[in-house]
C-alpha cells in the first residue's frame, strides 16, 4: 500500500477526523473506532512506518513515552483494574492496518478482552543458544 493510500496516515496527519486525545509533531493518539474496551486508544505516528522493523529507535522511544501519557489519563480518567499495550507486526502477528501503531488497551476485571498465548516448554539449552544469537544482533 502507498502512503498517499494509507488511512492511518490520514487520521495521523489530520485528513480524516477522529476523536484525538493527544497530538504533536510526532504521532497523534485517537480513540479506536472498534475498541476491544471503553478508552482503547492507538498511538499513530504521523511519518508511514509499515510495522516496528521500519521504525527508527527514535520514533519508537517517542510513541511509548506517550502510550506511558495515555495509560496514566486512561487510569485517572477510568480508573481500569489493569492495562494492555498491544503491537502487531505482519499478517501471522495479527497486524491488518500495514502503518505501525500502538493499542492502549484499559482492562477490567471480567471483561470479554482476550490476549492469551499457550506458553510453550522450550529446553534450557534452546534458551541460551537463542539467546546467544540475539545479543549479537542486538
């Protein structure tokens, strides 16, 4: 998809109304349209970035430092028993809009919100050779 098609650029940049929560040169903060819970916002940067492995260490310190913002009004505001803070990234992650963006989820005790995995039970060894590999790419 083209940026110029990409309507999470247009609500970032302003081409397209939202109920905004929070704005500035970066990133715009807007309620969900289709939220999992009452206050679910998304943190939208406003420069396309497909997903995380595009974004810059920059940009991405920005848009959690202001999911932090949002999650403390969220909690004053609604007072949630708990909080999510979601990102996808690719189709197999559950990512359906390609522009990178960030849920700020309240939760509630007994709400119908779910993000469960089955944990798996790798070996000691897995775990230290992947982990291995990884600093180095780190």
């Amino acid at each position: 998809m083209s940026k110029d098609d990409c309507i999470f650029c247009k609500i970032a940049n302003g081409e397209i109304p939202s109920a905004t929560v929070y704005e500035d040169s970066i990133c715009r903060v807007i309620l969900d349209v289709n939220p999992a819970n009452k206050g679910h916002a998304l943190v939208i940067p406003k420069e396309h970035y497909d997903d995380i492995f595009s974004m810059d260490a920059d940009t991405a310190s920005k848009i959690f430092t202001i999911a932090t913002e949002v999650a403390k009004a969220q909690k004053a505001e609604l007072n949630p028993d708990g909080l999510n803070i979601v990102q996808n990234n690719g189709e197999a992650a559950g990512q359906t809009v390609f522009h990178f963006h960030m849920h700020v989820i309240p939760r509630f005790i007994k709400d119908d919100v779910n993000i469960k995995w089955l944990p798996k039970k790798p070996e000691a060894d897995e775990l230290e050779t992947l982990s291995k590999a990884l600093r180095k790419r780190i």
